[in-house]
C-alpha cells in the first residue's frame, strides 16, 4: 500500500486564480456531506481559465454494485462520464483542453490520499 504523497518543495508553486479556487471551494460546500468533483479547463497562457462542475456518481454506482464499489459519494467520488465528454469537447472548441481534476475530502485536510 502506498504512503500519503507530500508536496515536493523544490518544485515552483502553480498559482491558481481565486476566482477560480472560491468556484472549486463553494462546489464542495454545496455538495457536502458527498465529495465534489469536477474539472479546470484552460489553454497554455492562462491553463486554469474554467471550472465545470460534474456530477459524483458514487452513490448511485455503491447502490447499483456495492460489491464492486464499497465506498458512497461521502468517500469518494465517481466522475460523470458524460459530464467529463462534454467540458472537453466544450474546451476544445474554445481553443483549450482539460489542465486539472480536482475532488473534495469531506471532513479530512486537503491532501493527497491513496486513491488520489
């Protein structure tokens, strides 16, 4: 089993927009007690241009097959498959593509854990 993953500190920090943060922050607070999950889109000068929020799946998949998915939307997340197609076809046609996933941890600190 793999250990919790740390921040590299050599590496530059990648400074995210705060519109684009407070966006991300207010998706988890109105999805809690369930994990959020969506996607940034962006092009190479600006590549943290867009959220698209999609929609977590993980409820519905741990109610249809708890055997194979043994975790609820409280635990993790299940990304819309249809809801990911979309943003990046939408993304494409602006010129851009998909430069970022991002999930919440309901009730834990922001890092990544085995499964991230």
């Amino acid at each position: 089993m793999r250990g919790r993953i740390e921040v590299d500190p050599d590496l530059e920090p990648v400074p995210v927009p705060a519109s684009i943060l407070n966006e991300v922050f207010a998706h988890a607070r109105e999805a809690a007690p369930e994990e959020c999950c969506g996607l940034i889109t962006g092009a190479d000068a600006a590549p943290f241009a867009r959220v698209v929020r999609c929609r977590n799946e993980m409820t519905r998949q741990h109610q249809l097959d708890p055997a194979t998915y043994p975790r609820d939307g409280t635990q993790g997340f299940y990304m819309n498959e249809q809801d990911y197609m979309h943003a990046d076809e939408e993304a494409a046609g602006r010129g851009e593509r998909v430069t970022c996933v991002y999930h919440s941890h309901v009730d834990a600190a922001a890092y990544f854990s085995e499964m991230d």
